[in-house]
C-alpha cells in the first residue's frame, strides 16, 4: 500500500463517512491510489478531469454519469462538485495537482462526507 492509499484509508473511509475513495493526477491523466476494491475506469477519471476545466456547468445543469449511474448535480464550483443519486452520492474536489473523488451510501449526512473529503 503506498502512502496514498493509506492516507485515503486513515483519513476517509475509517470515519466511516465515506464509502470508497480514489485520486487522480491530473498532470499524468490516471488513478494514482483508491481504496480496497474501488476502481475508476481511465475514462471515468478523464471525464472528471474535463469536467473541471471545459464542462462544469454542464455538469450543474445535467448531471454527470460515473460508473455507469447519473448523479444530479447539487452543488458545484471551480473546485468541488457534489452529487448524488437514490443509492448515495458522489464528492469530487480539485487541487493543482490531483482530483480526489470519494462516494457515500445513502443515509450517510451528505454535508459530512464533503467535510471529510474537502479537508483531506
């Protein structure tokens, strides 16, 4: 596990407010550490990543797709988006360097989950 992986461990998912993790690098285009079992697909995260630069009020108007489930867009900015659909939501945050996406189930206080993420 490299020091990534265990920072998203040690900082997200034992709150237990958040279900699954991942960071992308922003500069090599690709996932560079998630959580145990949670996998973006490549164009997943270059979706993300142009979201931020090209496509964010699109994204406010309809939504983004991950993984195969649409997610309505209930906040966003230049550097963070939050999102969610009936099985839970979804919380991207943007650095210089990095995009930091994490998903909670539904039940879990949504204003929590995008604390934990936005201080990470």
């Amino acid at each position: 596990m490299n020091q990534l992986q265990a920072l998203l461990n040690d900082s997200l998912i034992r709150t237990k407010h958040v279900e699954n993790a991942a960071i992308i690098d922003i500069r090599e285009r690709k996932v560079c550490a998630s959580t145990f079992g949670f996998n973006v697909p490549p164009e997943n995260a270059l979706n993300l990543i142009y979201t931020f630069h090209k496509n964010l009020v699109q994204v406010r108007r309809g939504g983004l797709y991950f993984k195969e489930k649409h997610y309505k867009c209930v906040r966003a900015d230049e550097h963070s988006i939050y999102l969610q659909n009936v099985h839970g939501g979804l919380i991207v945050v943007k650095t210089k360097t990095f995009i930091l996406i994490a998903t909670y189930r539904v039940g879990m206080y949504p204003s929590v989950c995008v604390e934990a993420v936005e201080k990470l």
